[in-house]
C-alpha cells in the first residue's frame, strides 16, 4: 500500500500523528493501540516492508485461542506510529488513542492470504495468524493453540 493514502488523510498542521516515511528498521515490532475514536476499535499494527501494516480490530485481538476476530485491513501507517498516544483532532480518525500491548513477533509464514506469527508482547503472547476473507478488505485474527503453525 504504502503512506499515500495514510498522508493524505491527514492534516499534519492539526494532527500529532506522524507523518513519516518507509523505513527499515530491521525489526519486527508489533502494536495494538486503543483508539476511541466514533467507534472504539483497537488497531492491530505489524512491521513489515518499512511501514506499520494496519487492521482495524472492533472487538479487540483475541487473548485466549480458537477466538476468532474481524481485521478490517486500513491503509499502511509510518514506522513511528509504533509509539504514538495521544489526542487526534476532529477529522479522519478523531478520539484518543492509547497503546495497548506492544511487544515484537516473529513471522512463520507470509503469502497474499495468510500472515502466521508469534507474538512476545505484555498481554498478547503466542502464535497468531490473519487470514483473508472473500470480502477484500477483511481478514480474520486467530490465536492459535501453541504450537500450531501454518
């Protein structure tokens, strides 16, 4: 996707967000951040290909296995969004937004379909995996029994 869409969404005069560029960091970081914006969702953010891929999670990520929750897949954001909070003012994605776990994964399986990971974070821990649904923009978030892979 890449931050065209994220950068033109906003107005970086008003907003605190960043506004970044890709970068690699040679890391691969996670994010879960509380957003009480019109709607409190929970945005699930991972590492990969310089930028913060980025799935809107209305029920928050699952914290036991076998619970199966809807990622609505959102444009890509910058790497520094991995430690933003704070207060977005009205406009796109107005409300509060507060880091709920972080932590870093590592990835076991990447394809257009399907991304499987483990998660090391304070409160999300385990193998995970998002899965694309028909619906173009939807992806299911799985904690799986550990061990499970693939």
């Amino acid at each position: 996707m890449g931050l065209e869409e994220y950068q033109a969404k906003r107005d970086f005069g008003s907003t605190p967000e960043p506004k970044g560029a890709p970068a690699e960091t040679g890391q691969s970081r996670f994010v879960v951040q509380e957003h009480h914006a019109r709607n409190l969702h929970y945005d699930f953010r991972l590492e990969l290909d310089g930028v913060l891929k980025s799935w809107a999670v209305p029920k928050g990520p699952p914290e036991e296995p076998n619970i199966r929750r809807l990622g609505v897949q959102v444009e890509d954001h910058p790497i520094e969004y991995v430690d933003f909070h704070g207060v977005i003012p009205e406009g796109y994605g107005a409300g509060t937004v507060e880091i709920w776990d972080s932590g870093t994964f590592e990835l076991v399986f990447r394809d257009e379909k399907k991304l499987v990971f483990v998660l090391s974070g304070q409160r999300l821990t385990g193998h995970y995996s998002l899965v694309k649904t028909a619906q173009p923009k939807n992806w299911i978030l799985l904690k799986s029994k550990e061990g499970a892979a693939k």
